[in-house]
C-alpha cells in the first residue's frame, strides 16, 4: 500500500476515486433512460413518429446539458482530489454526499426535461445543481483548512483560485433559481451555457501547468 | 501479482474489489430509478405538478437513507477487506451472497417509498438490511477465524470491535421490525437514524489510527 | 506497460478484465430492474398489496439464480484470463462475443420470472446460458490451444480440466431445454441447481492450490 | 504518479480510460433494456407469447449490432489512447463529447429496434453512429497534430492508417443514410455488415505487431 493510501478505515484515496469514478460513469448513462421511445399505435404513419421525437427535443437537449454538467463536476472532483494525501472518516461522508447529490440529477433532468417551462422543475433542477456544487465545495474545503488531509508546502493560492471557481457554479444557479420566477426560459438558457465556464481554460490553468 | 493477490482460483483481493466496488457504484446509481417523472395529462398546472412531485417525497426520503446505509455497507466491506491477505473459494462466494444481498436494495427502496407506511414493506426493507449485514458479518467471522485469511500478527481486539460493529445494524433492524407491528412510523425513524452510528466516528477509530 | 499487458492493438489483459468486470458489475445490478413495485389503487389495503408481492416470488427466484449463475461466469472468465499471458484481435472479439451474451441475460431472466412454466420462456433462458458457456469455453479453447496466447510451461493438465468444468454446464441446460418439453419445473430445477457444481470445491481447485 | 500521468488538471491518461470503461461498461448493459418483457393478459396461452417474443426479433438483432458497434468504438478509443502520453483541457472534454455521443446509443437503438423500416429513425441510428465516430476522430486529430500530446518518435504511418479507418465509419453510415430514402432495409444491411471491416484484421495490424 503506497504512501497515498493512508487511511483511518482502511478505505485510501484510490479506493473513494474507485468508487467516485463508477458512479460518474453509472450516472452518466442512467441520463440516457429519460429518453423513452414514443409508443404508436398505428406505426405506418412515419408524420406521428416524427412528431413524437420532436417532442422528445427538450429531454435531448437536457440529456446534453446535464452530461456536461456532471463532466464538469467529475473533472472539479479529481482537482480536488489531487492535493488530498491522506483520508479520513468525515472526508468519505462528505464524499458519499456528494455523490448522493450526482446521483440524484438524472431524476431532475428528467424532470426539467419533461416539463422544461415550469418554475418547479426549474427550480429543483437548480437545486440540484447547488447542492453538488456546495458539497464539493466542502470537499476542498475540509480537506486544506488546516491542511488536514494535504501536503503543507503545496500551493495555497492554487486552492483559493480552486475554491473561488468551484463556488461560480451554485451562485450563477442561484441567480437563476430567482430569475425562473419572471421567465423560466432565462434559467434554462442559464443552465445551458454556465458549464462554458468550466470548460474553457481559466486563470487555474496556469497554475497547474506550472 | 504481489504477495497479496495470492488466490486459489486466480481470483485475487484486487479483483474482487473491484467487482465490489464496481456494484456498489451502480447500485447506489440504479436507486434513483426509484424516482419516476410523474406523468400529467395538462401540463399548463404547475399546481397539478406540484402535488405530485410531493408525493414523490417518501421516495426521495428512501432515496437519500439507501443511499446513505449503501455507503455505510461500503465502508464496511472494505474495513472487512483491508485484513484479508489471501482469498478462496469460500471467501469468494460469501462476498456474491453480499452482493446479492446489497443489490436488492433498490428494489426494497422502491417498495417502502410507494407504500412506506405499510407493514410488509418495513418488514421487507428491514429484512433486506439484516441479510446485508448477516453476510458482512461472515465475511468478518470467515476470513478471521483460525486466521484464516488474515495475517496472525493482526490486531485481534480491532477485529472483535468490528464484530460487534457490525452486529449493531442487523439488531436494531430486528428491532425495528417487531416495533412496525405496533407503529411503521417508529420503523421509519429506526431506519433513517441507525447509519447515524456507523458515520460518526466510534471505539473503532482509535484502533485505525494506530 | 508490464510484460503482461502486451497486446496488438493497444488492449492489454489489464484494459479487457476492467472492460470485463465493469459489464458483470453492472448487468448483476440492472437484474434488480426486473422486479417492479406492484401498482395498487387501494394503498389501504395490506392484503392486496401481500397478493402481489407473492406474484413477484418468481421473479426473486430468478433474480438469485441468475446473480449466481452470473457470479459463476465471473468466477469462470477470471480463471480464463488467469492463463492469458498476450491479447490479440480475436481475442478481444471473442470476449465481446462473451460479454455480450452475459448481458442479454437480465432480459431472458425478467422473461423466466414473468412466465415461468412456460416451454419458451424455459428454452430461451437456457438457450442464454449455453451460449454464454460456449463463449467461454471458446476462449479458454482459443487462447490454449498451440499454446497461443498462454505461457509454454503452464499446467496443460489444469486447462483440461477446466475445459471439462466449463462444459458441463452448457451439456446441462441442454438436458433442461429437452426436458422442458415434459415438464418445465424440472429445468427450472435443474437451473437452480446447476451452479452448486460450480460453488463447491472440484478436483480442479487441487491444481490451482500447487 | 507515473510519468504517463502528466496532467495539466489532476486527471491524466489513467483517470480518463477508467472513466471510459465505466461508462462503456454501462452502455453496453444498458442496450438489454430496450428488450422489455410482453405484458400477456392470459398467460394461458403459450402462442400468443410466441408471437410477442417473435416481434421482439427485431429489438434483438439490434441489441446485437449496437454492442457489437460500441465493441468497435471501445476498441478503437484504446487505439487512440495508445499514443497519448499527456493530456490537456481540450482532450479531456473531446473525451466527454465522445463519450456523450456513446451514451446515447441506447436510446438510438431502442428506436431503430422498435420501429426498424422508418426513415426517421434510420437516420437518427446512422447519425449517432457517424457523430460517435468523427469525435473519436477528433480525439485522434487532436492528440496527434503537431506531437501536441504524443511522443516525436512514434509511428506516423500508423497514425494515418488509423485515421482512414476511422473514416470508413462515418462515411458508410452517410451512405446508409442517403440510402434509407430509397429502402430503409438497406440501410440496416449496412449497419449489420459495416462492424465486420473493423472486426476483420487489417493492414493496420501489421504496424501493431512491429
């Protein structure tokens, strides 16, 4: 057992990412369930079916946005992972809340996908999204405070530029949350074009290349 | 191979592990089907949809406590794993009936978030619990007795906590289930507060640590 | 890349076990999907809801027979790959071949669980598990023979006794298929009982041990 | 951390193809259940089975083909990432296009399955299939032009036969496509017999022994 694997319950850094790792890839696939085949009774008429995927097109466009989505979260949870050298008890609880909060979006895609103009979808979809968002947070937080479970000479700004960018995500989905009360559609194009941010190279970028 | 992967049948702790690890993640992933979209004939009232969506929160309260005791059973198994320096056949086949113990799980999920307040359905997700934790427990007993499975050096004091650790689940989910005779409610409770216990940090602790 | 992983197209033994435990992992849980929570108008009445989850029993019936038998392959491919020392392009195919076979099996078990006397049901669901054995037996066969992908000096008598093992399952459920036509309940006695032979320690556990 | 593990966001070649296989792994499961069990109201009659079982015929030729298509694109991703030895933003994220065009194989499958001789959902099977191809061929690109994430030493010839053989994907299923305008059952032949030019071995194969 190498040195990174050091844990309190015989549970190292490997194993959580083992875990962390199939659930992202489970998740990632129960997404595609949302998308249920039109049943027609009169299959000779190729216009019903036509019609019938079309209605389909928001479940689509939901099914693109979370996969991203939960892409964006996955690359976030490895960074922050990598300064953590040592686990411990409270680190695979707050990990396994996070995962809980992953696990739970394709229900809401699902749901926002289903019924894309209502407040309430709207809202728990970016409920969601907070919830994930807020429990990484967590994750790199209690992990550097203290420099519980890292190494104490790696780089402090490094983490405050990670911190600051992981917390963009529950505040632009805040935003959006309120914003579903006037328009609903203003969330949704919201929702769509925010993981553009974790995408695109950042001012961190420059850190880790170093 | 190293000297840890030592096996009868060319099935090593590595790979078994990762089985393991590989179910529990699509296990905890597959509970979210629980959670169906409700389907309303006039989508124009979000009032109607509403409603629905609150019947959905038994199953959203399951949800988040399978959740929560799979990740309890996955913290388990791998204390359980973390003594065991050889495998056999036995061993092999003890951890499939664990598997298949846990992966009913969310079927029992399902059961008592549509109809949580019944008899039979407490009984069955109690039930479903105590075989979970029956099976972890002869993992526990049949890699350690005789030392087995184990290294002899290892520390036997540990291993009687983990025991006894272990059996607190299966107990009070027996518990549980005489009570749901009286109130289902007090069931519910039991459930939802026992991996309280395995979270916080217990005796167990200060023997990992050394 | 250790000795061991290489290959002719970039896929070792390591990459086609991951691909390999990943689908078993994954098709073990989905058979869980083949138990529904029953949909009853009247929640009020316990003794409905009793009634249909008896209905069910043959569906839990199948799911365990079929996490076993499945189990059993599993067991079955790693004691294949145990030998594989190089991969090739048929190789990978016939484990894909395999692989494939494997996962139509939560389809043939939801199909014996729902219609379990039947004579097609009983056909369909051996027929599965035939196949499933051929394939592997096909790449034990391919992989031994003129010693192409497996070490000279390795213990030729082993591969033929496993070679038998693997046969006598696919030689059973043929028995079981025939028979079907008599009467179904002794194929599905048969299938229940076939993965004993598998479970229990054989003469070939003798040479593994050495 | 291995020297291939170089990463400019924590996530090297490593974390990358487990997330892959994973999600490979689960698509590949996830194909079966779009062959769902007939619901017959008089079980009584085995013929009426017979025949629901027969017009599932065609969802199971597709199951069949499309795991044997995403057999081709697991294969050919492990191709590609052969080469790469570091790896950057925009590659991680050409992974998770392709990945995302992967993952919506099943419900593309599901389709085609139920409603084979429509134009429609011809052209939606063939467009994900060429879409799921030009992203691998963009990760290939990628990776490649300029040495940006390959070693300078490696075989350039290799790179551009791999190059045109991922090619012949897209470009048959473009055929395919145009020719489901005239008879869609064309189209199908094609996208059974298009797998077997990649299962055969080709020149490219000769360049992998070296």
């Amino acid at each position: 057992m190498s040195k990174e694997d050091i844990s309190t319950v015989g549970l190292g850094r490997n194993r959580i990412e083992a875990l962390t790792d199939g659930i992202f890839a489970t998740v990632m696939t129960v997404l595609v369930l949302s998308l249920s085949v039109p049943v027609i009774s009169t299959v000779n008429l190729p216009s019903e079916l036509a019609v019938d995927l079309e209605s389909l097109l928001p479940n689509i466009v939901s099914y693109v946005i979370s996969f991203i989505v939960i892409g964006v979260y996955w690359v976030g949870h490895h960074a922050v992972f990598h300064f953590v050298k040592r686990t411990n008890r409270p680190l695979i609880w707050l990990n396994i809340l996070f995962l809980l909060c992953v696990g739970i979006i394709p229900f809401s895609t699902a749901l926002i996908g289903k019924y894309p103009f209502q407040q309430i979808t709207t809202t728990i979809y970016g409920a969601n999204l907070i919830a994930a968002g807020l429990s990484l947070y967590a994750l790199l937080w209690y992990s550097n405070s203290n420099n519980r479970l890292v190494d104490k000479q790696h780089d402090r700004q490094l983490v405050n530029l990670a911190r600051r960018r992981i917390l963009v995500g529950p505040l632009v989905y805040l935003v959006a949350i309120i914003l579903s009360f006037i328009d609903t559609r203003i969330s949704l194009i919201i929702y769509a074009i925010t993981p553009i941010y974790y995408i695109l190279p950042g001012k961190i970028d420059l850190h880790w290349s170093r």
